[in-house]
C-alpha cells in the first residue's frame, strides 16, 4: 500500500494562510506540516517552531538542524513568501541533489516590485504559485492560487439596517494601507469609522462582523485575507485593483470582481455612493461578495488546485512509494477525473463543484470565444513571423530560372549553417527577452532587459560574422568540397549578422503590443528584399551572390532604420548579472532548438554528402512548395504561446488545448491532403520542369508537418508545469531516428529518403512529447477526433497519387475531406447542430 505523500510547509505562517493550507491537505489525506522560524502574535499556529534568536550561527545552526531532521521524511517543500530553510543558494541544490520536490509560494508583498534577479532563486523549485493575477507581473509563469479560507467557519452576517453604517479599515501597515487616506474620507461623510489593529484573528473577526461597509488598501492594487473574509461576510469591500488584474480574473473565474475599485483620490466618492446606496443596496453588493468568495476563495477548491501542482512536480522514481492519496470524500472535494479507455470527450465536461447552471451554458461560447482570439492572435503576430516563406515562394520562379540545381543546394545549405549559428550565438537570449522584460514593472527595469538583449545580441552577431568572414575559404571547402564558394560563405555570414539582429528588435513591438508597426516593418523588408534580389539576379546576373545578398538586405536596411527610431532607448547599459539570469533561463533551451534543427535542414546535408547536390536542389524545390504549410504554422507559433498561458483556469485550459489539438489537425492535415494532391500543377507552376521531379516529395513533407503541430500543440503542458528541462530528449531521439533513416534510405531512395525520414522524425517527436507531457500536465485529448483527422487525409491522399488523375478529380478529392469526416463519425453532436444551423443560414431567401 502507498503511503501518503509528506509535505512540509515551511519557513512562516504569514497571515495564517500555510497553516489554512495544512489543515486542509490533511483532510485530504495528505501528511502535512507547517514549520515556522518563529511563532507570529496574530498567527500563532504551525506544528513545530524553530524559536529562532541570539546571533547568526546560532540561528543557522538551528535551521541547519531542522532541515536534516525533515529531509528524510518529507517528499516536497512548500516555501511560502519567498523564504526557504536555508539559505537559497544551498537549499535547492541539496533538495535536488537528494531528488527532494519543493514548490516556491509568493503571498503578496514579498514579490512586488522585485526584480527578475531577486526572485531568480525562487525559479529553481518545481513550481512557483501566486496568489493572484496581480502578483503574476512579477512570476509570469506562476500559477495563480487565491488564498483560500473555510467558509463553514466565516459564515455570513450581510450588512445591518444602521441609518449610520460603520466602516471598518484593518491596517496591518497604516501607511501601506492608506490610513490617512481613510480617515480624511470618513471624516467628511456621515459614517462611523473604526480602526482594528493589534487583535487576534478571532477578535478581529467579531469587529469585521459588525462593519457596513469594509476599506481595505489604496496603494497596492489587489486585496488581501482581510478583504476575503470581510467578502466571506458578506461586506461591501472598498479597496484599490488593477483593471488588468481584475480583467483577468473574471476571465479566470467567469464572474466580476465585486469589490468597489477606489484609490486615494476618489475614495471619498466610492464611500459616498455606498452611504448613499442604504440598507437594501449595500446588503445587495455583500451578497455578490460572498457569491464571489465561495467561487474563488473556498478552501476545497483551492486545495483542489494546491493537489494539482503538487501532482505536476511530484514524478516518483521507481524505488520510491509516495503518491497523492485523497481519502473518500463528499463529491465536491473530488478532483476532476480524465476520461476512461474508450470514452469520447467529444462532449463539454461537467460542471465543476458548485458552478451555477448558466455558468456552464457559457462554457461553449467561451471555448468559441477563447479559439476565435487564438485565430485573431495568430492573424495578425504570423504576417511578421511568414516574412522569409513569403520570400521563398514569391522568388522561387525566379530561382529555378536564374539558377541551377547546384547553386539552390548551395543556397539552402548554407542557409541551414547560418541558421544553426544563429542558435548558438543568441543562447535562448529572444526567449528570455520575453521572460524578464515582463517580469519588471518599471521602465527602468525594462530598459536594462532591452539594451542587456541588444548588446548581447550584437556581441553573438558580430562573432557569427568575423568567423564567417575568416574562415570563408576553409567552410566552403568543407561544405562543397571547393575554395570557389567563400563569397557566398561571406555574403552568408553578413546575412547571419542581420537576421539575429533584426529579429532581436522586432522583438521589441511584439512585447509592446505594436502589431501594426510590427507588421509594416515585415512588409518593408519584404518588399525591399524581393526588389532587390530582382536587381541583382536578373538586372546584374548576380547568381547565387546575388540571391543571398538580396535576402539580407532587405533585412539590414529595415534593421538599419529600427536602429535609428529606437536610438533613445539603445543606451550603453549592460547588466552582467541580468545576462547571467537570462543565460539561464535561455541557455537551456539551446540543444532542443539544435536537435530541432537537424530535424528540420539536416537532410540538405545528407543528400549533399550522399546523393549530389542537384538532388539537395531538387528536394529543396519540393521543400519550398510544401512550406505552404509553414506558411500556416508559423502564424499559429507566433501565437500560441501566449495565448496558451493567458489562460489561468486549469480546467478551462485543458479543455481548450484538446480542442485547439483536435482543430489544427483538421486544418493541417486537410491543407497537406490538398498539397499532395495538387504538387505537380503546383510545382509546374513555380517551378522550372527541370525541378518537375520536385513534386514526389511534397506530400510526405506536408503530413510530416501534421505532426510538427501535434507536437508545438501537446508540448505547451510541459511548459506549463515549467518541466521544459527534458524536452531535448524527446526533440534528441527526433533528430537521431532523422539522422539514422537519412543514411539508411537516401543512398537508395535519394531524397525520397530524405522525406520518409522527415515523417518519421516529426512523428516520433509527437508521440514522444505526448508521452511526456501526459506524465507531467495530463490534458483530455481526443485522440479518437485527432486520429481519424490524420487517416481520414493520408487515405485520400494515397487514392488520389495511386488513381494519379487530373487536375479536377484531385480538387475534387480534396474538396471531398470534410464531408468523409462527417461519414466517419468525426463530428460531435454540437458541432453538427452548429453545422446545421449554418447551412440552414445560407439556404434562407434573401428577399
């Protein structure tokens, strides 16, 4: 029999919020403690204290002491307000040393107005927690936990019928609270204000309980445990929020926030309107108030959520026994159960615990809502993100017309050597930009972000580039077996010097949210590129030169003239220290990046090295025309991260990532089913017929990328449960199962080889991922959906190349995927009543 799993919450008990948290994992079975460096006067409770006097050694001998008594019998740690046992810097290698889990939990003011570097440490547990969207600015890969309090015992007592009402502020920090604030508002209404300062828990409580109306704080921007429970109560609460924070929030939750918003400034007015409200409207807004409490702060439920992150860092090895046992308990208490072998998740899943009925009749326009804003996102960031693919098919008339097969292998191979240095060289720099730049407040802190990426961006370029230029004739050597290509090995590295840069500061209208100017500086370089590189193949017979300079120099103008509008903001300002944090974050990303990378260009190479390199050229050709899918994918990378993460509420983003999975393959699959099918008038067409051969490959690459989105889709969880550390495991057997089929097929099949083992490469990265992420974040998928999707387009692809038809029967094919899903049961009940209703729409008279 499995013990139960042990946790120690440690080193505080502020504001008496560990302690709630123990008391309710024990209920739940789990075998949990709070241990506190010393005892607090309001909140005395933990089951063990250090007592923690006298001098330095002294202290840390006693805290020393704790931690090798608790290490044996403890699973995970629990660190609340930013503390550990130890010193930080120790505490977490000897917990991962000794394959110990433990969890960081931020409450409020011990992480607001922090900088990335001071909350750096806190990033080394498995998993950081917040207690509100507020506090995520600071942890923007938190999850949010409120505070959560046992409303058996808050029961509540709604306003009284005073003609005078009694206002009650609780300052725990009369000029962090906005005491002054307080009492010069009160003073000019007709209330009765009183002050509760210095009392137990349970004394304060009876005065909240008598209080018509509650002022909380006006300088922080959320609310505290004294606002929980005064909304518990069922009080009016005044007290200042952030808009976003509150938006999100009721996003999260599905209900307003009901506190009265009210700063310095207009407090006196709030006051005044809820004086004027009287009796029946000031007992009307305590009801939303509880109504709000019982949603978002009962205890169950946030122990709920508290269980669901310990199960996402706790991975016990095979010698070990602990897991999460949850006695049996009333239906309410009960996680959320994933769907049995064999059962459909087509329909929406139950209501949750307590969910009002309308609540759940919104859940389907809001799945609707959350996957039209993922498609509005992917619209408008992807245009930027498709700049090169553009190129690529817009020139790709011109390349096989002006080139050789031999001249577009060298083009692409030594575009796979650059992009593969740009890897190295940025360190996982452009993610991390986006990390640290908002996890500071300040526009000073951001600025330090910006210039420290810029500087170490340029610093990485400038390498790439002097060793480009130095070794050009020893890199064309290697690569083509000849000295002749070093130019292109120069005009290369000048290209790798650009692109790292440009990209590096567009980054910059990404985060400030500038799509527009983002997308007019994407289209820029498009258009410059595209009329240069027209100049210098066709006008001046450049060749292959001619080509690669053109491509960066629509990059390098565009960059150039980015540099002159942001120059205010390029000070010379470098943090060392930020860098190292950033490295951090960044660096690990490096070798996933890398194996995808041989994933993706290393059959260039092969067919290179083991077939020729009029076949590289060929098979690039075939490359460029299935990148039609790219073209769709790219869009959707650009923004599927953030939107995946904006979504706070666990359940809802489980249930959005299975149907987000299950609609892509839909898309992608019947997009690569119509490349298949049509390739050959596709590549006529842009293509010289020296390149006709081209179009054999395009079907594989096309469902290989199928796959490649399964995978950008399912790897979001491990994201999520911050566990990306062994992604280059599953991305590293990708690229070894790419590599080994490489040599085994190309030297046979030539570069049909090369696309087999692209298909295979990019399957086993799905599959791998999903086994992954599903130990780690399990998320409902509807694998049945997903898999009929995939075959249902893979059979009509292989009857339409067996039957090798015209051009109309393979449209018609094509056209013929939906309605097969429909035959094949792919549809839910919804979805066809959805169906119905539109067709009903257009068959309706006009007039």
């Amino acid at each position: 029999m499995r013990r139960p799993l042990r946790v120690v919450h440690c080193p505080v008990n502020t504001a008496g919020i560990p302690w709630t948290n123990v008391e309710a994992l024990r209920r739940r079975g789990i075998d949990a403690s709070l241990v506190v460096f010393n005892r607090y006067t309001l909140h005395p409770e933990a089951d063990r204290s250090l007592e923690l006097h006298g001098g330095l050694a002294r202290r840390q001998l006693a805290q020393w002491k704790a931690l090798a008594e608790l290490l044996p019998r403890t699973d995970l740690f629990h660190f609340t307000f930013g503390l550990t046992l130890v010193p930080q810097s120790l505490q977490f290698p000897i917990l991962r040393a000794l394959r110990k889990r433990s969890v960081m939990h931020y409450l409020g003011s011990d992480i607001r107005g922090k900088a990335p570097e001071e909350l750096a440490s806190g990033k080394k547990a498995g998993a950081e927690i917040v207690g509100s969207y507020d506090a995520v600015r600071w942890a923007p890969d938190a999850t949010v936990i409120p505070p959560g309090i046992d409303l058996t015992r808050v029961g509540p007592a709604l306003p009284s019928g005073r003609r005078r009402p009694v206002v009650v502020h609780a300052p725990s920090s009369r000029s962090r609270k906005g005491t002054d604030h307080v009492l010069r508002a009160c003073a000019e209404l007709d209330v009765e204000l009183r002050i509760v300062e210095g009392l137990r828990h349970d004394e304060a409580l009876e005065r909240y309980r008598d209080a018509d109306i509650v002022v909380d704080q006006l300088n922080a921007g959320w609310y505290g445990l004294f606002a929980i429970e005064c909304m518990a109560l069922g009080k009016p609460v005044v007290t200042y929020l952030h808009e976003e924070a509150a938006r999100r929030t009721e996003e999260a939750f599905g209900l307003p926030v009901p506190i009265v918003n009210a700063s310095a400034e207009t407090l006196h007015e709030r006051l005044a309107e809820l004086v004027a409200l009287g009796p029946s409207g000031r007992e009307e807004v305590g009801r939303a108030s509880r109504a709000y409490a019982e949603r978002v702060h009962d205890l169950d439920r946030v122990t709920d959520r508290l269980l669901e992150v310990y199960a996402s860092v706790v991975e016990p090895a095979p010698d070990r026994h602990a897991t999460i046992v949850v006695p049996p308990t009333q239906p309410s208490d009960l996680p959320t159960a994933l769907p049995i072998a064999g059962e459909d998740v087509d329909a929406p899943p139950p209501a949750g615990p307590g969910l009002p009925p309308r609540a759940e009749a919104a859940s389907e326009a809001g799945l609707a809502r959350q996957l039209r804003r993922l498609g509005r996102h992917s619209a408008v960031y992807g245009i930027g993100g498709l700049v090169s693919r553009v190129i690529a098919v817009i020139l790709l008339p011109l390349y096989t017309r002006y080139l050789t097969p031999a001249d577009y292998g060298k083009i692409e191979t030594l575009l796979a050597l650059t992009t593969v240095m740009g890897l190295v060289l940025r360190a996982g720099i452009t993610s991390a930009f986006f990390r640290f730049y908002f996890d500071v407040a300040d526009d000073a802190g951001r600025l330090r972000v910006l210039r420290t990426s810029f500087w170490f961006t340029m610093g990485g370029g400038t390498l790439g580039l002097a060793l480009l230029l130095v070794l050009a004739e020893p890199v064309s050597s290697l690569l083509f077996g000849t000295a002749e290509a070093a130019d292109l090995v120069r005009a290369a590295g000048v290209a790798l010097w650009a692109t790292v840069n440009y990209e590096q500061m567009t980054s910059l209208f990404r985060v400030e949210e500038r799509s527009v100017a983002f997308v007019s500086a994407s289209l820029a370089n498009v258009f410059i590129t595209i009329g240069l590189t027209l100049l210098l193949v066709v006008g001046l017979e450049q060749g292959a030169l001619g080509v690669i300079v053109g491509n960066f120099s629509g990059t390098l103008i565009v960059y150039l003239a980015l540099l002159g509008y942001r120059r205010e903001q390029l000070g010379l300002q470098f943090d060392r220290g930020l860098l190292r944090e950033m490295n951090r974050f960044g660096v690990p990303l490096v070798p996933t990046a890398l194996f995808l990378w041989i994933t993706n260009f290393s059959d260039r190479f092969f067919l290179v090295k083991l077939a020729d390199v009029s076949e590289a050229g060929l098979y690039s050709v075939g490359v460029r025309v299935a990148s039609a899918m790219v073209l769709l994918l790219t869009a959707f990378r650009m923004a599927w991260p953030a939107f995946a993460y904006s979504i706070r509420d666990e359940r809802e983003a489980r249930r959005t990532y299975a149907y987000v999975l299950t609609y892509l393959t839909v898309v992608t699959a019947w997009a690569a089913l119509a490349l298949t099918l049509l390739s050959p008038w596709l590549v006529d067409l842009l293509a010289a017929p020296r390149f006709a051969e081209s179009s054999r490959v395009v079907g594989p690459l096309a469902f290989a990328t199928v796959s490649y989105a399964a995978y950008i889709v399912i790897a979001i969880g491990v994201g999520r449960a911050r566990r990306t550390q062994f992604n280059w495991v599953v991305t590293g057997a990708a690229a070894a199962v790419n590599a080994a089929l490489n040599l085994a097929l190309i030297p046979s099949y030539g570069m049909m080889g090369a696309a087999i083992a692209t298909v295979a490469a990019y399957t086993t990265m799905a599959v791998g991922m999903a086994w992954w992420s599903q130990r780690i974040y399990p998320v409902p998928y509807q694998w049945r959906r997903v898999a009929t999707a995939a075959v249902a387009a893979v059979a009509l692809a292989a009857i339409g190349m067996e039957l090798d038809a015209g051009l109309v029967p393979s449209v018609a094919l094509a056209l013929a995927y939906p309605p097969v899903l429909v035959l094949f049961g792919f549809t839910s009940a919804e979805e066809r009543r959805r169906l119905g209703r539109l067709v009903a729409r257009k068959r309706l008279p006009t007039g």
